[in-house]
C-alpha cells in the first residue's frame, strides 16, 4: 500500500532519478509530490505541509534549494543527496546528507527518520503516533523484503522462509495500521 502516509516533496532535475525516488518512498507508504527543481517545487510548499523533502541536485544546489524551501514552509525537514565532490558545498546542518551513489534503503531510512524527529518540531508534520508507526511498519517491510530476496538468491532457504513468516507479520501490522483512522 503506497501514498498514505506523510507528504514528501521530492526534488531533482534528472526525471529517471526523481521518479526512482518517488516510486520508492510512494510503496513504502508516503504520499509524494516529485517535481525538477524550478519555481514550481516551491510554489507546491505554498500549497500544502510537506513532513520533509528529499533534494537531489548537482554542484551543492541541494542546500540552496532547501533553504528558499525552508523561507516557505520554515521547520521544513530536508534529506540532501549529492555528489562526493559537493560534499563540502552543502551547509551540513542544514539537513541530512546522503552520498550519491546511494542505497535505497539508505534513503528511507533516511526519510523515516527525519519524519518520526516530530519531538525537534511537533507542529511541522502534523502527523500523530500512529503514522509514526504506519512509517516503521513500512520501513520494516521493505528491509524483510530485500533480506528475503538476498536469502533466497543466496540458497539459505530456511532463513527465506523465517523472513516470510516475519513479512506476513510485519504486513499485517501495516494494514492494521493503514485502516486506523
């Protein structure tokens, strides 16, 4: 189940990266918005409250954006992907930083980490508890998922079958938690 949870503003001026991000961030339960970065990223912060954005931008633009982002929805969470040479271009306090090329599961958790920080901002995300553990549930998911697949391309076939046991589990939790109001 996809899109249901937190909003997430995903930024990035190259179209195959920038849909990757949000097909990934969208099956893992958040609701996304991908846009390049142009005034209409920023405009669409004017429309509705992101719990974060993710931007990935070339030559340290990612902080740059992120802080006219921040002008418009001040509190705004950032996860900045970047090139290592850009590394030293982005103000590191400004947001969490990840290393092209990245792990999507790095991503993620990433992403599940900024949103549930709701104590260092309670109002930015509007988002109560139980999105907070929708999102783990989600998070969850998708590492069981990728260990299943490595056990089973590795031939640990009783492994492959304890992270199944544990995927139904983890999926039914999800779904409890998916149709909670």
């Amino acid at each position: 189940m996809g899109g249901t949870g937190p909003s997430i503003l995903v930024v990035d001026d190259d179209w195959d990266e920038r849909r990757f991000i949000a097909a990934l961030l969208y099956e893992a339960g958040f609701g996304v918005l991908a846009m390049a970065a142009d005034d209409g990223a920023l405009a669409a912060l004017g429309d509705r409250q992101f719990a974060a954005a993710v931007v990935a931008l070339p030559n340290g633009e990612g902080g740059a954006f992120l802080r006219r982002a921040r002008r418009r929805q001040p509190g705004l969470k950032g996860l900045i992907i970047t090139d290592r040479a850009a590394m030293r271009l982005v103000d590191e306090d400004c947001a969490t930083l990840i290393k092209r090329p990245f792990d999507p599961r790095q991503l993620l958790g990433g992403v599940f980490a900024l949103v549930l920080r709701e104590e260092e901002h309670p109002s930015a995300t509007g988002h109560g508890h139980a999105a907070a553990e929708f999102g783990i549930a989600a998070a969850k998911l998708v590492c069981l998922q990728n260990r299943r697949a490595a056990a089973a391309a590795a031939g640990a076939s009783r492994l492959a079958q304890e992270l199944s046991r544990q995927i139904s589990e983890t999926a039914a939790l999800h779904h409890t938690l998916a149709v909670v109001p």
